[in-house]
C-alpha cells in the first residue's frame, strides 16, 4: 500500500529536497505541499493524506495549530504528523506533541532516517527520541505554563498493568521492548497501550509520554523501572 505524504514547510527549497527523496521510494507518494498551515490542513482533507510532515513556524497558521484542527477533527483520526525542528530542544516540539503529533524530526535528517521516520509513523507507531523527549517535557514542565494540565484523576481508570506499560512507554520502550521487559507477548504488550490511550482519550502513543509527565507517574530523570 501506497503511503500518502503531505509536505508543509514555508520554504519551498526544503519541500523540494523532501518531495525528492520521498518520491525514489516505491510505497511512497507526495500528494501535497502546503506552504503554511491553512494549506496543511485544507489538503490534507482534500488530499486524504497518511502521513504529514508539518514545520512549525509557518505564516498564516503555525504548525502547532495546524497540528490541533487536524487532530481535532474526526474525518482525518487516521492522519500522523512528524513534526519538522531545526533544532530538538525546540520547547514548541512539546507543544506540538501535546496538539497531536506522532514524533518529531530535525531538518538535517538522514534521507533513510527520514523514509524510517514515515513508514513508522504510518503504521501507528510513534517516532520519538526519548532522552529528547524527556529532557524537552522535564523542562517544559518546569518552565512553561501553557494552560490547564491532565488531572491525575484519570490515571484510576487504568489497571495496574496499563499504569506499569504507560510507565515504560513514557521511557521511549517500544512495544518489543515491554514486552521482553513484563515478560509479555508483542501483541499482549501492544493491547495494554491502546487500552491506556483509548482509557485516556488520545489519539496517540507520544501523547502518552505527555500525559505520564503531566500527571506525575514519571518524573525528569527517572530510572527506568
């Protein structure tokens, strides 16, 4: 099956370097370039596109907010989004995480790195660098106040189990890597996460990771458990 790529970056030299490498491979296809966020979210509707990889800084709508009518809207629960940085350490990459994307990469990726990055997201996993990730949302945390945070109230709702994998995936594991860790099948580790993400009403395995910091069941430098 064909995997539908939609590019939004307001730089029309980095979609073209993009597109050409997405488009040498064969169960890859480009269907879109958006130059700011309105145009992302608009094709990305018209475009019926899997996979969305969205800058931030863009004019019009930035990528975080188009980020956030995406995920918001039920016609296209099946899109991911890679988030584009140029630099890792970008506290809006948290944001971003927060609105709905799957993971997020740097602008100077690898072209296999980036082909990897599109093939996972597509199949519902989500891309993310966890000692990034955990510095990023540790000094998020603590220096930012971007709003209302999750209760832990809905923490109760998830078995003791389901609050041991959150744990771990919240740690950068894969479901391979639970599953040898709790001594359980892939599958059996893989159903625990969906029941934690449909128990917590996300939409994604990298708002987990949000999630579990937000709420205290796994704190900046933590040892894994």
């Amino acid at each position: 099956m064909t995997i539908r790529v939609l590019l939004a970056d307001d730089q029309a030299l980095i979609r073209a370097g993009f597109a050409l490498i997405i488009g040498s491979e064969p169960d890859l296809e480009v269907v879109g370039e958006a130059a700011n966020g309105r145009e992302a979210v608009e094709l990305a509707r018209s475009e019926r596109a899997d996979v969305v990889l969205m800058d931030i800084r863009m004019p019009e709508v930035d990528g975080i907010e188009a980020t956030k009518r995406i995920a918001a809207d039920d016609d296209l629960a099946g899109v991911r989004i890679l988030v584009l940085t140029t630099f890792e350490n970008d506290d809006n990459v948290v944001l971003a995480l927060r609105a709905g994307a799957s993971g997020f990469l740097g602008k100077g990726v690898e072209p296999a790195d980036l082909v990897r990055a599109i093939r996972v997201v597509a199949s519902g996993e989500a891309l993310l660098s966890p000692k990034a990730t955990r510095s990023m949302i540790g000094r998020f945390l603590d220096q930012n106040e971007p709003g209302p945070l999750p209760s832990p109230e809905p923490l109760a709702a998830l078995t003791e189990r389901e609050r041991e994998v959150l744990a771990l995936a919240a740690h950068g594991l894969s479901n391979d890597d639970i599953a040898a860790k709790l001594y359980l099948s892939p599958l059996t580790a893989k159903t625990h996460v969906n029941r934690a993400m449909t128990k917590l009403g996300v939409r994604d395995r990298a708002q987990l990771v949000v999630i579990a910091y937000q709420t205290g069941l796994v704190k900046p430098g933590d040892p894994l458990p």
